[in-house]
C-alpha cells in the first residue's frame, strides 16, 4: 500500500482507491473509504469528521480536490460512514449529492433512530440500570464531536443501478446491522462494497430496530441480516471490500462462519437461561464480561442490541418465553 505522509491510499481496481480513515477506539477499527474516480467521481462513506485532514491529502496526493466530488454514497447511518459529509458537502461548494437508502434517513439526518426517550423506555424494558440510561446522554455528545447531521438529496433502492466513477453499480439492500444499510455491486467486475454488512476481521452485529411508535421493535434485525447474507451468498462476488478491515476473497467461507458464530452465541444464551430467568441487561453482563468492569455507554447498548436480537429470533422459535416484572422483561426456557 501506498502510504504518503501517514496517508494510506491504495487503488484497487483501476481508477478505485481505498482511503484508510481513522476511527477512534479498537473496534471495529480504521474506516475504509472508497473514491471513484473518472466520469462521476463517488466516495462511498466518509469516516468522521477526523477523517477530513486525511480525505484532503488523499485527494491532493490524486491531483483532486473536494470540489471535485459529485457523489457521496452512505452505505448505512452510522457517524464513522457519514459523519464527514456534510462537511464535504460545504467544501465541494455544495455540489456533492448525498445518497442513501430512506430508512437511514433518521440517522443521518437527525443523528438518532428514535427519540431519546424511546431508547431509554427500551433501555428499562431490557433491565438496564438507571446510572446506565443517563450515560446515554454522554454517548451522544461523543457523537456529536464525531459527526454532523447531513441532509440525504438522493435515495437508493434495492436493485436501483447507479454510475460511480466509470462503472455501473447496482444497489443491493442489505437490512440487518441498520434498517437502511445498503451494499454496492459491481456486477461485470464481481466486487460487492458491502458497508459493515460483511466485515472479515470481526462478525458484524444485527443492532436492533427501535420503533418511534412502539416500545419494543416489531422488526427481527437478526432475521433480515441472515437473509441479506443469504443474498450476498447467492450473488457470489470475487472479491468483498468491507468498510472495515482488508478484503475478502472467500466470502462463502465468511459468511459460514457468521452463522456459526450465531448459532454459538444462542447456545450460550441458552444455556445461561438454563439457570434461572433474566434480563437482556442481565445475559448481557454475563455473556460480555468486558462490559462488567468498564461499562462503557457505547458497550452497553451493543451488549444489549445483540442479546435481545438474538432473544427476538429465539422467542420466534419458540425456545423461550418472556415475562413482564417490575418494569422490564424476563426470559425463560419454555418448558
Ligand atoms: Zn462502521
């Protein structure tokens, strides 16, 4: 890899660069920008607003600059994929278009899935202590000092097919780690851009859906990502270039290894359950002891969103039952 003055800058394909981004904390580490380059110069995904000074240098090291940019593509509304566009937005002169899938508009836009007061009714229903539900509000402001809010001009769909750079990519969603996370495939070359959809260094997580209108999600995140995988599976591409991390070049082999590790990680719930019933708050704790000592914001929540998801599809299996006590929900075996 070319590295210039602490930038990494790789072409992976003719006229498509890999700008490694960086991202505060150790996972899922650095960001993995793509730049089209050509007849309609695309960046999939921005990093956060720590990435600019980098983007900069990386486009200067290309002979561009951002005003050159006439696509920013957002794979899904998470602040390490959009955090900078709107900041590349003002430096393009306004002549960037910013697309995404509609149902990371909230986040996008507004930096948030829901109101705060829904996650923190979700957040009780899931047994999560009251000195936990206010750092909430600290996880946020960390946010905010990341990312600014963006406004979405294009939406992209499912099967939609898009130029970037000089070639065609066709829009494949891939619901599951968001609502809106959506993969690029470029079908005659055999490369899929999947986002975090798919990510070989570490198993991405199906974060659960909160609904503005009602307490717990009516969505199962850990169904829709086993189909999206079924879908990447069925498309076959050569060659994966994840968001995070290096490529992947045997996907199949990935994507059984996900499964595996999901159905390893039911197992374990399980056989926590066998003991006794609890909260999702409380699996949690005892599935992640890393989250016992430090018990950071940001852990808390994606120790809660994978046990519940994985809660949701074995309650839909008819594994287990929930009860309601003191305001928040038990787990059980069924007998
Ligand atoms: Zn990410």
């Amino acid at each position: 890899m070319k590295t210039h003055a602490g930038i990494q800058c790789q072409e992976i394909y003719s006229r498509i660069y890999r700008i490694i981004l960086p991202l505060p904390g150790e996972k899922p580490g650095p960001v993995n920008a793509f730049l089209f380059t050509g007849r309609i110069v695309t960046l999939v995904d921005t990093g956060t607003l720590k990435a600019i000074p980098v983007l900069d240098r990386a486009l200067k090291e290309l002979g561009m600059a951002f005003s050159d940019i006439n696509q920013i593509i957002i794979t899904h509304g998470h602040i390490d994929h959009y955090g900078a566009a709107r900041a590349i937005v003002k430096r393009s002169c306004g002549t960037a278009t910013v697309m995404a899938n509609e149902e990371d508009l909230p986040l996008i836009e507004h930096g948030l899935e829901v109101p705060r007061r829904q996650l923190i009714k979700f957040y009780r229903l899931m047994g999560v202590p009251w000195r936990f539900q206010v750092s909430l509000i600290f996880l946020q402001a960390i946010f905010k000092s990341l990312a600014e809010n963006c406004p979405v001009n294009r939406f992209l769909s499912d099967g939609e097919k898009i130029t970037i750079g000089d070639y065609e990519a066709t829009i494949i969603a891939t619901p599951g780690h968001t609502r809106g996370s959506i993969s690029l495939y470029l079908e005659k070359e055999g490369i899929l851009f999947p986002g975090d959809h798919i990510l070989g260094h570490i198993t991405p997580n199906a974060l659960v859906m909160l609904e503005t209108d009602f307490v717990l999600p009516r969505r199962i995140s850990q169904i829709e990502y086993y189909y999206s995988l079924d879908k990447v599976e069925k498309i076959s591409p050569r060659t994966v270039y994840p968001a995070h991390g290096e490529p992947i070049d045997d996907v199949g082999k990935t994507i059984a290894l996900f499964r595996e590790q999901f159905l390893q990680r039911q197992n374990s719930i399980l056989s926590i359950l066998h003991a006794g019933e609890y909260t999702v708050y409380q699996i949690g704790r005892m599935l992640f002891p890393e989250i016992r000592g430090k018990r950071l914001p940001l852990e808390i929540f994606l120790a809660v969103s994978e046990v519940y998801t994985h809660l949701q599809v074995l309650e839909k299996e008819g594994a287990l039952v929930s009860s309601f006590n003191n305001g928040a929900i038990y787990y059980m075996l069924s007998s």
